[in-house]
C-alpha cells in the first residue's frame, strides 16, 4: 500500500512538475524573444520579467523602482502581448510623446502608440480612435483629465482594454512631491469603464507613506508589490554653501566639457539667467521653463536630447519621465522643495550606470523664499509644505555638520529641528481636537 502511494507521489511530482517547468520555459522564451524583438534587449533589468508576468496573470501589480531602472518596459511588453489597448496615465504631454517617439523608434507602425490629449485637434482624435478600433494600437497614453471625459470613458467602454497603467503614481499623493489631484480620480473612471480591468502602479518614489497612499487610492492593497533597492553607487551627493553660485556652476561644467548635465532653478527668471550667463561664458546650453512657448520648449529639450547642447537650465517643469541616459551631473542652483523631488531631480543622472555628479547650492535664504510661496496656500497644504522641507533643510546641514563647514548653519539646523517638533505637535493638537469633536 505504502508503495503505491509513494508511486502515485512520485507520479504526480513528475508529472507536474515537467508540466510547470515546461510551462516556464515556453513562457519565459516567449517573453524574452519578445523583449529583443520589439526592443532590442537581450535580457530583462532588474525584476522586469517577474513584473511583467504578475501584470500578464491579471493581477494588479504595484512597481517602485528608482528613476532610469526601466519601468516603462513593465507595460509596453505586456502592452503588445496581450489583446486589446493598454491605457496608460501619465502626467506630462511631454512625457507620453517622449514614450510614443521611442516606441514608434523601435520601427513597429505608428498606429501602435497614441496619445489622448488636449494637444490633438479633432482630426487627430478621430485618427487615434480609428486605429483603436481597427485593433492596431497596443498603447495609448492619456492624460488623466482625458480619462475623465464622458466621451472617452463611451469609448473605451466599447473596446477591449488589456490593462491600465498608472505611470508616476506618486502624483496621486499630497505627500508626494509632484500632487495632480486629477490623479485622485483614476480609480473611479477606471470602475465606470470596467471595474475588472489588471491595474498596475509605478513610481520612483521612495516614502512609505506616498507608497500606502496610492495603494489605498487605487484599491490595490493587494496587489503584488515589487520593490527594488534605491541604491545608486553611481550618483555622487554633495552640498555646497550658495556663495559666487553662477562662477561655481560655470567652473564645474568647464570641469566636465562636453558632458550632459542639467541645472535646475527655482524660478523662471532665474532659469532665464542662468541660462543666458551659461551661454555669454561659451557654455551650449539652453534654458527650460513652462513660461516659454511650447515650440521652443519643446526645441529646447529635443536639442539636450539630441545632444547639440550639453546643458539645460531648468524648473523643476523639465525632466519627469525624460530618457538621456548619460546626464553627468545635476546641479541644484536653488535648494528643492522636498527631499523626494531633489531625488527624483538628481535620479535623473547617470541612468546608463556611469557617474553622476549631484550638486546642491544650499542657503538659508532659498528656505525662507520656499516658506514664502507657501504662504496663501491652503493650511494643510502648508503644514505638509513644511514638514517636506524640513528634510530637505536636514539634509543639506547633515552634509555640511559632516563636513564641520558652518557652525552657524549648525545653529539654524537647531531653530529648525525646533521649529519641526513645534509644527508636529500642533498637527497632533490638531487631529485630537477632531477627534474629540
Ligand atoms: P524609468 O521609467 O524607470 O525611470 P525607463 O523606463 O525610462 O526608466 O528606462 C530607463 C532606461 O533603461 C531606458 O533607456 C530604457 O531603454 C532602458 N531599459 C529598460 N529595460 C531595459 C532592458 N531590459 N535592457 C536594457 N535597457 C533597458
Ligand atoms: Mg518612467
């Protein structure tokens, strides 16, 4: 007796066991061949494969994963396996043609990769809907206002939708460092068109909270979760005092002639400035900011991307989702915001795994101006404003404490930290008094 059930084991561990390796390896020869046909790729970066599989068995999949370590490939492969469109949310009109661009590069028709947005006349909307139907786009990105027509919501209603993807997810946080609050709305546009639709999220962000916040507000707690390290060996930090800041930045980039490099300003006229001193000093560089017409923006990044210009001077309006993979440096002329948004801004040096030099020019005075803007917002707005420029300001004065360069900065910090625990617990008064009311 014992025998034959130790056979039938034996049997079935056999069986199913070559039952699942074979199903493996045709799966997975399948997605490989794919990757080098439609991208060119000889193997997948990272957790991409796995990723890309939890999305294909129609789970909801949540990816956080640093800046440049491949997150687009996550749906774009997926997109053109699988029958149907594939939607997918990005923030930027910017962003979605600098996607649809790269995946008509890779020679597929045109008609494979659209975008929906206000920048396309009637004509073009009918042209995009046509190919749609005609089931010969795999991707369309949109806009999250888009989504949110009545229109488009009849008519991806009527077409079969393989998934939807949220790209820079981290717009859907008020802790984040870049809020859309149309972002907020996805989840539900995504129910009237067809609650049972696969899901997948994908940021750089790094904070937990930011991370609960979009899971809770696209209903996908239980979505299969990859996270990969942000360890970037490769991106170099430092903080400089903000003194003789435009002859520091033009001595640093004649250091690195020829390179790629960004430098991000806070201020439109600040951009204009920087920009134009670059050039007086026989720097090609040219400046970024959503104050310029949208021809020569659009003129003005192409020429960094192509490489005619070393350097862009910048708002914090250029870079999301941009792909230069050898940006060498990222100087900050202005201190950032938020910790989150100077890693998303620096994150964009040194995707191809070379060297990437991360500078930022920090003075307390840039704080006070940051605080000021805020001034006028919404108190709860402020209160997070606050509190994510507390870290940046710890930041900067742990590097320079490490570097013992400023007692006084020291003494700052200190006010700080103070001020911090002060704003901490007033929110605490704040939640307990609403709660007891
Ligand atoms: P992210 O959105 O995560 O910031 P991207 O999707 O823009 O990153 O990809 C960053 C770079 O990595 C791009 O240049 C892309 O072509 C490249 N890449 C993605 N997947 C692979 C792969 N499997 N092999 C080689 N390069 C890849
Ligand atoms: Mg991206």
């Amino acid at each position: 007796m014992l025998i034959i059930k130790e056979f039938m084991l034996y049997l079935y561990i056999t069986h199913f066991s070559t039952h699942l390796y074979l199903n493996m390896v045709t799966a997975e020869l399948t997605l490989q061949e794919a990757l080098k046909e439609y991208f060119g790729f000889d193997k997948f970066k990272g957790e991409q494969e796995e990723i890309i599989k939890s999305l294909m068995s129609g789970r909801d999949t949540f990816v956080i994963m640093p800046t440049g370590g491949g997150k687009s490939l996550c749906y774009q492969l997926p997109a053109m396996l699988t029958e149907g469109t594939a939607i997918i949310v990005s923030p930027l009109i910017a962003l979605m043609k600098n996607q649809v661009d790269s995946i008509r590069n890779f020679g597929a028709d045109d008609a494979v990769a659209h975008v929906l947005n206000s920048s396309l006349n009637k004509g073009e909307i009918m042209q995009v809907k046509e190919d749609i139907l005609a089931s010969k786009t795999k991707m369309l990105f949109v806009a999250p206002e888009s989504l949110n027509k009545q229109e488009n919501i009849d008519f991806f209603k009527r077409i079969k939708i393989s998934f939807v993807a949220v790209d820079e997810a981290h717009c859907i946080s008020e802790w984040g460092h870049d809020f859309r609050p149309e972002y907020r709305r996805i989840k539900e546009m995504v129910q009237h068109i067809d609650a049972n639709i696969p899901v997948m999220a994908l940021t750089a962000t790094a904070t937990p909270k930011v991370q609960l916040d979009i899971q809770k507000n696209l209903g996908m707690t239980d979505a299969k979760l990859f996270k990969s390290s942000f360890n970037r060996p490769n991106l170099y930090y430092e903080v400089r005092p903000k003194v003789d800041v435009a002859k520091e930045i033009i001595r640093f980039i004649r250091q690195h002639e020829g390179k790629s490099g960004i430098v991000y300003c806070l201020s439109r006229k600040k951009v204009e400035e920087i920009a134009e001193t670059l050039v007086v000093n026989g720097i090609k560089a040219r400046g970024y900011h959503a104050g310029m017409d949208a021809a020569t923006r659009v003129g003005n990044q192409d020429a960094f991307l192509m490489e005619d210009v070393d350097v862009i001077v910048a708002t914090i309006a250029f870079g999301m989702g941009i792909d230069k993979p050898d940006v060498r440096f990222v100087i900050h002329h202005d201190m950032p915001k938020s910790l989150e948004g100077y890693y998303q801004e620096t994150g964009r040096a040194g995707r191809d795994g070379g060297e990437g030099k991360c500078i930022a020019f920090y003075s307390y005075k840039d704080i006070e101006k940051l605080e000021k803007f805020m001034t006028g917002k919404p108190i709860a707005e402020q209160e997070i404003g606050r509190l994510l420029l507390m870290e940046t300001v710890s930041f900067a004065e742990h590097q320079f404490a490490e570097e013992s360069i400023c007692y006084i900065i020291l003494e700052n910090f200190m006010r700080k930290i103070i001020a911090h625990v002060v704003i901490i617990v007033l929110i605490q008064k704040k939640k307990l008094k609403e709660r007891k009311s």
